[in-house]
C-alpha cells in the first residue's frame, strides 16, 4: 500500500467542485418548468429550508446541510435545486409531453401552496418542451411554429446538428416563456446539458442586463460631475488666493460623491460584465447550426446583450475616468493651496522678524537711556561722598570729581551690560 503525505484540507472539496451542479439525464419526451428567483442572502437560505420541507414532505432525504445544489426524484416529478451568489433555481422536471406540450406544464405538479411560499422575485420562468421527431411534420421548424404562432422564433440546430431549439422569448400570461428542444439523436447526458446552457444563457442574459438602468440612471449624473470638474479645472487658471480653499473643497465634496456613487454601483457593473462572459461561453457551448431564416440564439442575444453590455462598460469607464480626473485636479489644487500657505507662512515670519529687529532696535535705545540715567544717580551719589569728604576736611573739588567719574562710570555700565548680553546669548 503506497502512503501519501496528509491532503491538504480542502483538497477534496476542490477536487468535487468540478463535479458541482451536474446536469439532469433527459429524455424525450419530457417536460420542464425552470424559475431563477433574485435572491439575497436571507431569502437564498429560505430557499434551502423550503426544498429541505418538500423532500420531507414527499418522505425524500433532504440536501445536507450546507449544501449548494440538491436533486431528487419525488414521484409526480423531479426537482433540481442550485444556489448561486445573487439567485437561487429550480428545475422541475416531468416525463412525457402530452397532446399539446406546453398545455400540461411540470410545474404543474408541484404543490401550489409550497410554489407561492417561495422566497425571492422571479427573474426568469421558462416551460421546456423537449420532443423526439415527429413523423407527421415536415421539419422542426414546422413543430416550432405551431407551437408558436404569431411570434418571431429564433432558433437553431445545436450540439452539431443532433437536436434543434426554439424560442420566442415572450412572457405569456402566466409568468412563463416557453422552449422548445426537438431530439433527434442525443444522448440523456447531452439534452441536459444543452437544456441547462439554453437557461443559463436566458438566466445570464437578465443578469447582465440589471446593470444597464443603474448605467443609464447614473450617465447624467456623471455628465453634470463631468461639466463641475471642468469649471473647476478652468477657474484654477484665473483663481486667485482667497479662491483656492474654496475651489479645493468643491472638488473634496465633488470626489467623495464620485467614490460613494462607485462604491454603490461597482459590484452590480462587474457581476454584468462576469455574466455577459458566461453568455459567450455557454453560447459557443451550444455548437449552433443555422436554421435558414432564423437568428440563432448567439445572434439573438449579442443584438440585444452586446448594446447593453457595452452602454455599461462606456459609464463605468467614464466614472473611472472621473474619479481619475477629480484626483489629478485635487491634487494639483492641494499643492497651490500648500505653496500659498508656505507664501503666507513666509510672510508672516518676514513680519515677525521686523517686529523683532524693532524690538531689538529699541530695546538698544532703552538700553541707552538706562546706562545715561544710572550714570546719572550714580556720579550724583559719587558727588554726595565728595562733598562729605571735603566738609571732612579733605582737600578735593566735588565737582571735578564728579565730572571725572562720569566716563569711568558710563564705562562700566556698558561694559556690564555687554557682558550681560554675552551671557544670555551665549545661554
């Protein structure tokens, strides 16, 4: 027995992802009733509860918990569960077509009162009518049209040419489109994969297409941003000082509605564009052969997806722009509005250092008048000891006495002061 390292935990669970979602083994004749539900988080969970109710209430095994996808054979009919990130489906599957296929849907099976507690908001709901060749029509497309009259089909052979597929997509006034897949030779594994491609291309399709109203809800918006960015842009040549911290807070205000307006809207234009390239694939998954007279299902839907898809892709590139825009402007307002600061900053400084040269100046003349009268009251009391010395007995003149201390004392006054000044420099 050959040992191995320990798996990786997940190494399992990745391994059967590939393996997800299997398609049902059809064959014909056998009726189909598809709904895709818009779901959120909530109403997907319910989803889970109501399928784990009707296994219960049929004595069936519900899906385990946790589980993402669920198929089971109830009797009257089959049922196919899948949960997916923004929609839940279920497929209801029912063997044999009866005289007129689309009279006696499969849904038609289902427990009315389990149908009408189903959380979410149908999204899509397709009848599928899957029929062997019929000996008493001239071709497919004789079935096809019988089958819809009055309406433009659109059509083609698919897998190759071993089954042909037809739709009008019209929603009748029961809530249902209708599909109509003629077997000619495929395989159970083949029809239920081309069935499962056929609704996932219609349930793709809407999908995609829940982002072209907010595009074209959010295109004048972007317009009215787009003419403010470039008034603002245009008033930074001529903006004077005063003006700049108001044309920079009309751009803050102006970039914050542009992010929390991306912010809104991105993930519901990225899920469009993931959807739109899951249209192309199960397209050419389809392997269309044309039908003379008939738009195929690839032309079909790139007629009516491609426009919407690209209106979608125009204004999310215009909002990148925008934002691109606004933070280049931003910026170069940020960096005037700096460089005027620093100006003013630097003038005000100018203006400190005046005062302060002015301070210095009189502060040297009060000095001054200082040194002037402490040399005064200082020779006056060098005058009073002259005086007092003489009526001692002494032989001086006070006055030329006190006219010669006065340099001395003027001298070391300002000798003092400078060593003062010294000092406190040097501190």
């Amino acid at each position: 027995m050959i040992t191995l390292p320990a798996n990786h935990p997940q190494r399992i669970q990745l391994n059967d992802e590939a393996h997800a979602r299997p398609p049902e083994l059809l064959v014909a004749p056998v009726r189909l009733s598809y709904l895709a539900l818009f779901s959120d988080i909530a109403a997907r969970e319910g989803g889970f509860g109501a399928v784990c109710a009707l296994a219960e209430r049929y004595g069936i095994a519900p899906p385990p918990k946790g589980a993402n996808h669920y198929s089971a054979d109830l009797g009257p009919f089959r049922i196919k569960w899948e949960r997916h990130t923004e929609f839940v489906r279920y497929k209801f599957i029912v063997a044999g077509a009866g005289p007129v296929p689309f009279d006696e849907p499969a849904i038609a099976a289902v427990p009315a009162d389990w149908l009408a507690r189903l959380p979410g908001q149908v999204m899509v709901a397709t009848h599928v009518a899957m029929l062997p060749p019929d000996p008493d029509e001239a071709s497919p497309l004789a079935t096809a049209r019988r089958l819809f009259p009055g309406n433009v089909l659109v059509g083609s052979g698919v897998s190759s040419g071993a089954a042909a597929a037809f739709a009008d997509f019209r929603v009748r006034p029961d809530g249902f489109s209708r599909l109509l897949l003629q077997d000619r030779n495929l395989t159970p594994a083949q029809a239920g994969r081309v069935v499962q491609r056929l609704m996932e291309i219609d349930t793709y399709r809407i999908m995609a297409l829940l982002a072209l109203p907010v595009a074209q809800a959010l295109a004048p918006e972007i317009a009215r941003c787009e003419r403010e960015v470039a008034e603002i842009t245009a008033a930074m040549v001529t903006a004077r000082d005063p003006d700049e911290p108001v044309l920079l807070e009309r751009l803050t205000r102006l970039a914050a509605e542009i992010d929390s307006r991306q912010a809104d809207n991105l993930f519901r234009f990225s899920a469009a564009f993931a959807y739109d390239g899951l249209v192309q694939r199960r397209i050419q998954e389809l392997r269309e052969v044309r039908i003379p007279g008939l738009q195929t299902f690839q032309e079909f839907t790139e007629r009516r997806l491609a426009p919407a898809i690209n209106t979608c892709r125009s204004v999310a590139g215009r909002q990148e722009e925008l934002s691109r825009r606004v933070a280049r402007a931003t910026q170069l307002l940020a960096t005037r509005v700096s460089v005027t600061r620093e100006r003013q900053n630097q003038s005000v400084l100018e203006a400190m250092n005046r005062r302060v040269r002015l301070q210095l100046r009189l502060q040297s003349t009060v000095e001054g008048l200082s040194i002037a009268a402490v040399t005064y009251y200082i020779v006056g009391l060098v005058g009073y000891a002259a005086k007092a010395f003489k009526a001692a007995g002494g032989h001086i003149d006070p006055e030329i006495t006190m006219g010669l201390s006065i340099p001395v004392v003027a001298g070391l006054m300002a000798l003092g002061l400078r060593k003062m000044r010294q000092a406190v420099a040097h501190e």
